[in-house]
C-alpha cells in the first residue's frame, strides 16, 4: 500500500525535475520490481523521495533560502501588535497563508506552463517580482495595523469593509500578480526578444514616477489623498496611455523580431500592455506600503465632514458613534488604514483598463504596419509619374 | 584523476562498475553488489554521469510484465579514472598495511 503511494507520488513528480534529471528518477521508480515486496520496496522508493528533494534543493538552493530569510522577515514585521488591533489577528492568519501560497505557486506554474525560460531576465524578474511581492504584502499588512488601532473597538474594523475580507482580497490579487509574474518569464510563453524588457522598463519607470510624487506629497504635509493629489491625469496615463504605447511598440517589433512558435504580435502587444501597467501599478502599492509603513505619522489627516444639518458631529460616515476622547485617534487611524486605497484598487483595476487600451494599440500597429506594406510591397502600385510640363 | 576525488561509496559504486566495464548494468543490481541505499546510489551515479564517467540508457526492448530499466555503464573516461582510483585505494591500502606491520609491539610493563 505504502509503496504504491510512493510510486505514485515519484511519478507524479517527476515533470518537476528538468528531463535530464527526470530520466534518473524514473529509473529508479522502475527498479521495484525487482526489489521484491514490502519493507525492501519501500525503503527503495523512499530513497527515490530523498533523490528527489536533494535535487529540488540542489537546484534552487539560493532561490529557497532567498525566499525563506524574505519570507521570515515579512512574519516577523507583521506579527506584533496588540490584540485590540482589528488587524493583527487577520494579518497573522493570512501573510502566512499568502507566503505559503507564494511558496506553492511555482509548483503550480510550472505544471502547466513549463520552466522558467533560460537567462538572466526570467531569472531576475522572478526574483525581484516576488520580493516586490512580499514587501507590499508586509507594508500593507503594517499599514493596516497602524491604522486599525482602534479596529476592534468598532468590531471588525472601520472603513467601508471588514479588515479581513480587505486583507483576504488583497492577499488574492497579491497571488495573482505572482503568479502572473511567473507566467510571464515560463518557458511557454514564448514572446520576441524586447516584448518583456519593454514592458517592465515602461511600467517600473512609471510606477517609480508615480510613488515619487506620493512621497513629495507627504513629506511637504500637503492635505488630500493620492487620488486627488496624483490628478486623474496620472490615473488616466497609468490606466490607458501607458497600455496603448506599450501595446503599438511592442505589436510592431513583434512582427519583426517573433520566434516561430511564439505568440502572435497582436497578442504579444496586449500581454505587455498589461505586463506594463501591471508593473506600474504593483510598484506604486509597494512603495506606498512601505512609505507608509514606515512613517505613518506623516499621512495627511482626514478631517471629520461637517456634520449635516447640524446633526451628530461625533459619528463617521457609516454612522458609527465614536466617543469624544477618540475621536483624533479614530481619524488618525482612519486616514493610515485608507491612505493607500487607491493604488490598492488600481491593482484590480489597471490591468482591466489596461486591456482595452492594448487591444486598441496593438490594433493601431496593425493597421500602421498594413499602411506600411502597401507601400513597400512590390505588388504595390506605383506613385502616379509627374506629369509632363 | 585521483581517488582523493571519491567518496568511499562512490569508490565502490566504481569497483562495480569496472568490473565488467562493458556490460550495462542497472540501479538494483549495483545497489545490492555495492550494499548502498537507493538515495545513496543514485546520487552518486548522477555526479558521475555529470561529470562524463558514466553513461546512462533505457533497456532498448519492453520486458514483459516490468516496465523497462535504466542502465548504466562507465564511459572510457570513467573506466581510466575508476581504475586509476582504486588502484590508487589499493596502493594506500598497502601502505598503510605496511606502516602497521613495521609498528614496534606495545611490551606490557609487569
């Protein structure tokens, strides 16, 4: 029975090692006919488990261990807090259920879309990608408790939602970044040379620009929120200009320069339309997690809205009664835990934007690159000669 | 190539393996000949393989009633680096025979 287990699970496996490896590994598995039943057996295949998880290790030693110190630090800057905090309890459950999910996502990814693809890109980009991961996971997750002091107070938290149905969907788009990451740079997707360096340059060059301008905003103690400071200009160019140029560049080289098995370039332009805007937008939540994470004192305060009417002056916009000794509190925490909830929600939805926008850019290249041909072609018909004078 | 650059295990996964040099050999039958656990052989039959001294392939024909077995044979490097090495083994072995014989007898004091 055990040893049927085990064969199972080694030849279920095996797509885990590259096939240079795999061969080994299925030798092995093969040999139990031989070794007769029972205790033998199992003690044979147990060596296969032991072969399997030297290699895993052997193979990706530095990436493990990268992950496991990143991924201790991420616990250990989310797990003190007082128990009257609405966000500690929810933090300790699910930072670590996303570190586990981050940890299995490889696995997953690689069932499926293979490999991560040779080369120092893939390689870097998978790395940075889910230490950008991880850190905004920590800095959200320190935000929200800085800013939820007061949570249990008001039961689950304030704020429109319950911090734990926040956290648990930021904790999922958090995923599907990842796992985005590591489709992109999977052996699979096949993309021409320039695609992906485009992409990540344009939306990290954003991204960048973007936090710059939220940390001026609060270093100089400017009121308002990021959505009012940043402008929709901003907004508008994350969302639609930046998609629509990424698109039409990378559409246009990827007729060029495509290798041959690889995706079609109007679909290559909106995968990095996408890619492009989903690299700003992620970098722009890191870095206002972490900036606020680290200096919460310095969010722009939100003041209470005069009270309608002349009615309660002491209650909030979801009408909780708040007693007077807390209301400063209660705004300070109100203003930390909703300081980033717009790059937050741009995490949803720039990338949606940013597929329409891709679609249309990689459907101007198209018709540019037709425009184009026309002209060149040798079929095509000649320019009217001059008329005689 | 030195028997320095072998584990004792893999000295005798090479003893094995050179002793019929052109036979295919496979996993269970070096496991037994050389007492080693699966999770020990195979490692090492992996090193070796990477580093050019051991060739490795599937039976050609499907046996009935088992799947087909992985085969391993030393490669011509391999058979000159498993020979250099054991008889390297061999000589210190002998030397250290020697030295222990040539060793005066400890006479108890009475």
């Amino acid at each position: 029975m055990l040893a049927r287990v085990l064969t199972g699970l080694l030849m279920r496996s095996v797509w885990l090692l590259p096939a240079e490896r795999a061969e080994w590994l299925e030798g092995l598995v093969a040999e139990p006919a031989q070794t007769g039943a029972g205790r033998s057996r199992v003690a044979w295949l147990l060596g296969g488990v032991w072969l399997l998880a030297g290699e895993l290790l052997r193979r990706s030693a530095a990436r493990v261990l990268t992950f496991i110190v990143a991924a201790g630090i991420v616990v250990w800057l989310i797990w003190p807090g007082r128990s009257s905090d609405a966000a500690v309890p929810v933090n300790r459950v699910l930072v670590p259920l996303l570190v586990a999910e981050l940890a299995l996502l490889p696995l997953l990814v690689r069932r499926f879309y293979g490999p991560r693809r040779h080369g120092w890109l893939p390689r870097t980009v998978r790395v940075v990608g889910y230490l950008v991961v991880l850190a905004t996971a920590a800095g959200h997750a320190v935000e929200q408790r800085e800013g939820q002091k007061l949570g249990a107070y008001f039961g689950s938290g304030f704020g429109r939602m319950p911090v734990a149905a926040n956290a648990a969907i930021f904790a999922l788009v958090l995923a599907g970044y990842a796992a985005a990451i590591l489709i992109l740079t999977s052996r699979r997707v096949r993309l021409s040379r320039l695609a992906l360096p485009i992409a990540l340059a344009t939306g990290t060059l954003t991204g960048v620009a973007l936090s710059a301008r939220f940390s001026v905003h609060l270093w100089s103690g400017a009121r308002g929120t990021l959505v009012v400071h940043l402008g929709l200009g901003w907004w508008g160019f994350v969302a639609l200009g930046l998609p629509l140029l990424t698109g039409f560049m990378v559409s246009r080289l990827a007729a060029r320069d495509t290798p041959a098995t690889g995706l079609s370039p109007a679909r290559q332009g909106s995968l990095a339309a996408v890619s492009a805007t989903g690299t700003a937008v992620l970098v722009l939540a890191a870095l206002t997690a972490v900036t606020i994470a680290i200096s919460p004192q310095k969010v722009p305060l939100r003041t209470p809205p005069p009270p309608p009417n002349g009615g309660c002056e002491s209650c909030d916009p979801v009408n909780l009664t708040i007693p007077s000794d807390l209301r400063h509190e209660y705004w300070v925490g109100l203003s930390i835990a909703s300081a980033s909830r717009a790059p937050d929600a741009m995490l949803v939805i720039g990338p949606m934007f940013a597929l329409f926008a891709g679609v249309l850019g990689t459907g101007l290249a198209e018709a540019s690159r037709r425009i184009g041909n026309r002209y060149d072609s040798p079929h095509s018909p000649e320019p009217p000669s001059p008329a005689p004078t | 190539m030195t028997g320095r650059c072998f584990s004792v295990q893999t000295l005798s996964l090479l003893s094995a393996l050179e002793r019929d040099p052109a036979v295919w050999r496979h996993g269970y039958e070096l496991a037994k000949e050389t007492g080693l656990q699966s999770g020990m052989l195979y490692p090492a039959l992996i090193r070796l393989a990477d580093r050019g001294l051991v060739q490795a392939r599937w039976e050609e024909e499907q046996p009935a009633g088992r799947p087909r077995r992985h085969l391993y044979r030393l490669t011509a490097d391999g058979l000159t680096a498993a020979r250099a090495a054991l008889s390297e083994q061999r000589s210190k072995r002998h030397r250290g025979a020697i030295a222990a014989n040539r060793r005066p007898a400890r006479v108890k004091e009475v």
